[in-house]
C-alpha cells in the first residue's frame, strides 16, 4: 500500500481494550503507528504484498504502506474476521480487498482515497460502524449506498 495510510489496524501497546476502547478517537488511530509486519501473515507478490491474516490482538490496526520494501496493495481472505478489532485504518496504497470480512466489533474505519472497489467485503454490525474517508470519494458513496454513516477527515 502507498501513502500515509495503508490497511490500519492499530494497537494499544499493551493495554486492555475493553478499558481504552471509549478513549480512543479517529484522530488517535489516524495518528497511530503501524502495526508491526510481524503481526500479519502476508503473501509476496514480487513487486508488492498482500496481507492475508492479522495475528496481533490490538484492538486498533494501522496497514503498513510497505512490508519488506514492497507497497502493500490489498487484503485478501477476509484476514479480520476472527479479531476483536474496533478501529482500522487503510493505507494509501491499498486499492483493493478480495473476500474480507470484518467483525461486530469494528466501530471505525478508515477507506483512502485510493480506494476504488470493495469486492465482496462484508462489515458486521454496520449500524454501528462509521467509515472515515475522503468527501466525495468512493468511501462515501459506498457508506452511503450501504446505510453505513460517513465521517469526512
């Protein structure tokens, strides 16, 4: 993925979710470091990865523009399906997802710009998500055509 957002899940660094959960604000996880490359299983495409699974237990996850050198350009196999996760926030780079699930338990994400299609992702709980993204962009023509709400950053 490119830019200064690539897929995000953010981490607490250490601290109980259930109790920093309600502290933490768009600002905090778009200001978040990345997540390690180590948190995330990923397949190397040659010239660019794919993260295909998050193993970290943070409850916030911010995609890394690069794992090993290479832009991390999408999200395959619905990686975040499985998590307690409640804030994401994609990279620049990332312009695709292919099968991702997300869970119940994700309140906020973050769909850059570059961002042009959501092929078969599924958001659980949507009446409690809202998408972070760019106005008049894809991120919120789809939260609108979804019913999800839309916060312009």
């Amino acid at each position: 993925m490119s830019g200064a957002f690539v897929m995000g899940l953010v981490g607490c660094g250490g601290t109980d979710s259930s109790d920093k959960s309600a502290e933490i604000t768009v600002d905090d996880v778009r200001n978040h470091a990345e997540t390690p490359a180590s948190d995330f299983e990923y397949i190397d495409n040659g010239d660019s990865v794919s993260i295909k699974a998050y193993n970290g237990s943070d409850p916030i996850v911010v995609i890394p523009e690069q794992i090993d050198g290479k832009d991390v350009i999408s999200i395959i196999n619905g990686p975040f399906s499985n998590d307690s996760l409640k804030y994401v926030d994609l990279g620049y780079n990332l312009k695709e997802f292919d099968d991702a699930y997300f869970s119940d338990t994700l309140e906020v994400i973050h769909l850059p710009a570059g961002v042009e299609n959501l092929d078969k992702v599924v958001f659980f709980g949507e009446d409690t998500l809202t998408i972070v993204g760019k106005a008049g962009s894809f991120a919120e023509t789809f939260a609108k055509e979804e019913g999800i709400k839309f916060e312009a950053e």
